[in-house]
C-alpha cells in the first residue's frame, strides 16, 4: 500500500457530472489499494467570479479579506467531492487548508508554505479514509487565513505529496500531458513523454501554465515524482522526474510564452552601490515579481536599470517607484515574453543566435532578453507573440518525433 496525491484543477471539478467523474477516478486509486489525499481548486469559475464581486464593492478590497473570500471557493469543490465519494460508499472526508496543517508566511495574496503537519491526514488515512484537500489556502502562525496566488492548488499537492513521503503525486488538468508549447495556439504541438525538473522548473517560471513554479520547485527538493495528465482521458501523460532518458534530449524542450507584460525604465539614478538594493527590495517587499533585468550607465554618477513585470503589477510597481528622488520612470505594456527551454543548450553554441535569426526573418523586434545555461526569453510586441511561437516551434523541429530531432 502507498500513498498517492491526486490534484484536480477548477476545469475537472467545474460542474457537478465533472465532479462525479473525478470520484471515479479517485476510487479506481484507492481500489488498488493506495492511500489517497486529493487537492482541489475551486469550481470553474468561482474564483473569477468571487473576485468580480470584490470589485464591486471595492477597486482595491483589503488583500486579508481578499484571502478570506478567495478561499471559500475550494471548500465547495471539497465538500462536494467528499460527498460524491460517501455516495458511492466510500469513506472521505473533506479538509480545508489550515485543518490539513498548512502553516504559511504572512503575506496575503501570494503566500509560501512554511510547514505541514501531516497528523490529523495520517490519521484519517489510517481510518480508511479518502483525504480532500482545499488546495491554495493555509493558515499562517497568528491564524490569518491565507491564499497561495496563482497556480497554489499544484503547490499544496506536491508540498502535501513531500510532506507525508508520497509514492507518487498526479496532477490532473484539461490537457494530456506537458506539451513543446501550449497547444491551443499551436497546432504542431507534441507531448512529451518525459522532462527533467529543470526544464520543466523553466518553462513553468516562463508561462508554461500547466504546472506552478512553486509546485515543481517542491518536486525538485523533495523528489518527489510528477506525472501531468488528463483529468478526462484515460493515457498515461508527462512524468517530471530528475533524469530523463537518452533519446529525449533535445537540444530545445519547448517554448513558454506569456502576454500581459510590462518593462519599466527608471532613469535618473545616482550610480551608488545601494541603487539597485533600493528599488528591488522595495519592489520585494510588496511582493511584485520582477523577472529581466538591464542595467545601463549614462555616465559615471547616473545610471539607468529597465525590468520587467506583469502588467498587473504596475499601478503598484508605479506606487514604489514614485518615492525614489530624483528618478524618472516610463514603462511600456502591450508586450510578452517568448522563451526557449532545453538542457541540450549547454553544450549546444549558436541556439540563441538562431533564436534571434528566426525572429529577424519574421520582422520581430526584440526588446529585452534574459539567458540561462538551458532558456533564452526574449521581450517582444504582443501583438507578434503567437507568430514567433510559431516560428521557432517550427525552426527548432519541436513538432517532429523525439527520435529525428536528438541534439
């Protein structure tokens, strides 16, 4: 006997028939004799919905209450599914974030999983019982309830799936598996049948939003194994693991692509050691991501430093930024980030320079570009976003088998 943790996402849960499908698929785990913990994400929807009606009340609602709202979606998904499972005559029972023992930081919105005390599930396991987990919620230290930003319903898996030393934690979405870019803009696009934590970690950071960062970055700590698969379709998906096998390394994996993105120039800087601490750890402690960054220095006493953001993020990066003297701040939105992932880029010279050749020859004008030992993220027009996918998905052989494409 071992324990699985099975995660559905609001699509898999979205109506009443899909959540009695989902506890089908659940019972045929625990049929085999497995423990079973599922997370799920609220209803369709709901969280959509439920933020809508913040706005209406307020255009910028308290982030606590927010949170207060927010995780009142999961526990419908959870109560439902507990119910659907007692009606087949199974044991479950349902548990919010904070009564599955999720302790997190304090910080609303967009919170990190600090600990898991995993007792009260162990024992409900020991019972017979099918654990539902809210996904995306906790509790911190004080007892303020907490949401886990987007994406948070993987994250509580896999941390839950690390927590209680799971065999193996299934993340069950709309789709079959990891593919080299996201289908629905692409139709070439091709499952992969397996891919390394660190790709996988890469293309999830890069928009990829088959899987949450946080959640592979879990995996990653713990080992523990991923497979990506359908919620609705019986076959097997992409397992995440540390090592993949020899034919599967390519020289690029996939392509990652998100719209909705901003730069942000702030000139005018004095050119002191602390400039860039100042405006970095002012954006962090509002907890505004910044991903590429470009400095440049017009002369020996001023300097200038560009980044970039989600475009949601602006009217408080704008906020932040105006308390700097003596700075000028532009940005430019209407903009998104194009990336190419592979472990085969290592030992691979020239991938970016024939990045950036594809590019030119479909007249795209590169704005920012930011580089690791395996991704390449260019800044374009977003306008141009799903033509240099395209483009590049096609120039790098991503649509024909893994076995005539080996780096």
């Amino acid at each position: 006997m071992g324990i699985i943790v099975q995660k559905f996402g609001g699509t898999s849960v979205g109506s009443i028939e899909r959540i009695r499908h989902v506890a089908t698929r659940v019972i045929e785990e625990a049929d085999k004799g497995n423990q079973v913990v599922v997370v799920v994400s609220a209803m369709g929807k709901t969280t959509d919905e439920l933020v809508d009606l913040a706005k209406q009340i307020s255009l910028q609602p308290s982030k606590r209450e927010m949170d207060m709202l927010l995780s009142t979606g999961e526990q419908v998904s959870i109560a439902l599914l507990a119910m659907a499972l007692q009606e087949k005559g199974y044991k479950a029972i349902s548990l919010t974030g904070w009564q599955a023992g999720i302790t997190t930081e304090e910080m609303h919105g967009n919170a990190r999983i600090m600990n898991i005390d995993t007792v009260r599930i162990r024992r409900y396991l020991d019972e017979g019982a099918i654990v539902i987990v809210a996904g995306f919620q906790g509790v911190t230290e004080t007892g303020e309830i907490t949401t886990l930003g987007r994406g948070g319903s993987d994250t509580t898996a896999v941390a839950l799936a690390a927590a209680l030393k799971a065999d193996k934690c299934d993340i069950y979405t709309d789709v079959t598996g990891v593919f080299t870019t996201d289908p629905r803009y692409v139709k070439t696009a091709r499952k992969i049948k397996e891919i390394s934590y660190d790709e996988m970690l890469e293309l999830a950071n890069l928009g990829a939003g088959v899987l949450h960062p946080r959640a592979v970055e879990f995996a990653k700590n713990y080992e523990v194994l991923l497979e990506v698969r359908s919620s609705m379709e019986k076959e097997s998906g992409t397992i995440v693991k540390g090592e993949v096998s020899m034919e599967q390394h390519l020289i690029v994996r996939g392509i990652a692509f998100e719209d909705q993105v901003t730069r942000v120039t702030v000139s005018g800087i004095k050119n002191s050691l602390y400039a860039l601490p100042t405006i970095f750890t002012a954006l962090a402690k509002r907890g505004i991501n910044v991903d590429i960054i470009i400095q440049s220095a017009g002369n020996a006493d001023i300097t200038s430093v560009s980044f970039s953001i989600r475009t949601e993020d602006l009217p408080e990066t704008l906020q932040v930024l105006q308390s700097l003297e003596e700075a000028n701040v532009q940005y430019e939105s209407g903009l998104a980030k194009v990336s190419i992932v592979g472990s085969g880029m290592i030992s691979n010279p020239g991938v970016a320079a024939r990045m950036f050749e594809v590019l030119a020859g479909e007249n795209i004008e590169i704005k920012m570009v930011s580089t690791s030992e395996i991704k390449i993220s260019t800044v374009i027009d977003e306008k141009n976003m799903v033509r240099a996918v395209e483009a590049l998905h096609e120039a790098f052989g991503l649509a024909e088998e893994a076995a005539a494409v080996r780096a």
